[in-house]
C-alpha cells in the first residue's frame, strides 16, 4: 500500500470479547509499531521536569507504556474487581497490545502542579505538545493499518484515571491522550468477538467545506462586511472521497 492508500483504509475497529481471547500474536511486530512514533514531528522539548525522569533526558513531549497481551488481561481483571461497567475490560480480553499514550504539559506555576491531576495550562506550548502527541499516535496506527492490524484510538475511560496511572506505575504530571487497543489481525472472522465502528465513520463529510483557498487578501479587515472565499463546496466538489492516488 502507498502512504496514501494507509491513510484512506485507517478504520477504528472497537473489538470485544466477554472472555479472554487465546490467538496468537507476534509481539515484536507489536512492539515495532511503536517505533513509528519516533520520528513524529515536535516543536518543543518536554519541560526538565518531565525530561529529568529519562536516562537520556529526551526531548519529546509523549510518553508511551506499553502493554503486552498478558498484562492488558491482567488490567482486565483489576478493572473487573472495582466494577468497571464500561467496555474497556471486553476489549482488553481481545487486546493484544494497549498503548498508554501520554504528553507531558508545561506547567507555568511549579506550586500549583503537586495537586492537580489531567489538567493544563492553556498555552501554546501544550498545544502544541498534544498536536505532536496526536502526530505519534497516528504514526503507530498508520504503521498498525499497513500491517493489517485492528486499532482503537480511545479516550481511555477508566485507564485515564489516576488509580489506573498509579496501577501502571504513569507519573500523575501526564495526560493520556490516547489508550490505543491493537486487537488480532483477521480477528472480524471469530464469532467470539463483537466489532463495532467508530461513531463518527459514516458522518466523515469529504465535502472539504472546510477547506479553503484563500484567493483575495483582506487588506481592509476593518472595513470589509462580506464574507470572503464562499465557493469552497462548488470547487471542491460535494461529499465525495477526495483521491489519494
Ligand atoms: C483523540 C481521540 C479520542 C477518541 N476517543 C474515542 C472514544 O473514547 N470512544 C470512541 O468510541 N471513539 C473514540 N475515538 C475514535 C473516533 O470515534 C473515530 O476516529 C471516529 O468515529 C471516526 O471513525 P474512523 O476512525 O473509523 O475514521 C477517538 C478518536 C480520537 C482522535
């Protein structure tokens, strides 16, 4: 497949099972995905804070745990035990690899950080430190979509809580972005799974309205009443794949 053709076959595949799955997985191409992740783009360094936890004191803003097949049903079964009633532990029992995605924000008040828990600065710094974070993680799952591998971007639910951190051993000055499930290649074929699509697929527009050209330059701002740039739909063409060849 060409760069183009990963980006445009890209699917959230929410996999379920109610009990633990037993395929076999190649755990060093699991783990090899990650490496996609190393060469997403960053624009500042994570603060020394964060960066003085590393042997190396690297530089990027994400952070990533990784959990093998026999840790995430271990996570399932703890999540099991306090009464998880989401479907976090059922996708656990059909991961084979979850992927803690974390950033680590800039905080502007060093006094106040020893409190608060998934909560940032609205500054441009942790914009941008999420943005390149958001960049890794889609790396991984583009390298996940070439190799054929289910994947789930997740907002994390119960694995963005702070019980869950401390289970992980995740230092409470990060965020998750994402808990990224990887699930077993060909597993739409075992009757033991449910497998959903994510809510917003069949709402994607390809209408590119929101894509503009930017033809006639506003010079007058102040003056100018009417709205520029309206013949974005007519141009781009209406709700059609745009191609990727
Ligand atoms: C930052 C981020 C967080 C997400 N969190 C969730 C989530 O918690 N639950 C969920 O069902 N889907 C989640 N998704 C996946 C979206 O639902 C999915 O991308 C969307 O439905 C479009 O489907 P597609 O990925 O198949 O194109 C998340 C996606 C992103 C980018």
């Amino acid at each position: 497949m060409s760069i183009k053709e990963v980006i445009a076959s890209r699917k959230t595949s929410k996999v379920l099972a109610r009990s633990p799955l037993e395929a076999d997985f190649d755990q060093a191409l699991l783990e090899s995905l990650v490496n996609a992740a190393a060469y997403a783009p960053f624009h500042y360094m994570a603060a020394n804070s964060h960066r003085e936890k590393l042997p190396d004191k690297a530089p990027e803003p994400w952070r990533i745990y990784i959990l093998n097949r026999t840790i995430c049903r271990e996570v399932r079964k703890w999540l099991i035990g306090r009464d998880d009633k989401t479907k976090v532990p059922e996708m656990l029992a059909a991961a084979d690899m979850l992927l803690q995605v974390t950033w680590c924000p800039t905080t502007e008040d060093e006094a106040a950080e020893s409190n608060r828990f998934d909560r940032y600065d609205a500054t441009q710094t942790n914009m941008e430190h999420i943005a390149a974070t958001a960049a890794a993680i889609q790396n991984i799952i583009l390298a996940a979509t070439e190799h054929e591998i289910p994947n789930y971007w997740s907002s994390g639910a119960a694995l963005r809580e702070k019980e869950t951190f401390d289970l992980l051993g995740i230092p409470h000055d990060e965020i998750l972005l994402g808990a990224v499930f990887f699930f077993p290649r060909n597993v739409d074929q075992n009757r033991k799974v449910n497998m959903f699509p994510g809510k917003m697929r069949e709402r994607r527009s390809f209408g590119r309205t929101w894509c503009h050209w930017v033809e006639e330059l506003n010079v007058n701002a102040s003056d100018q009443t009417t709205v520029l740039n309206v013949n974005t739909i007519v141009r781009m063409g209406r709700n059609s794949k745009p191609p990727l060849e």
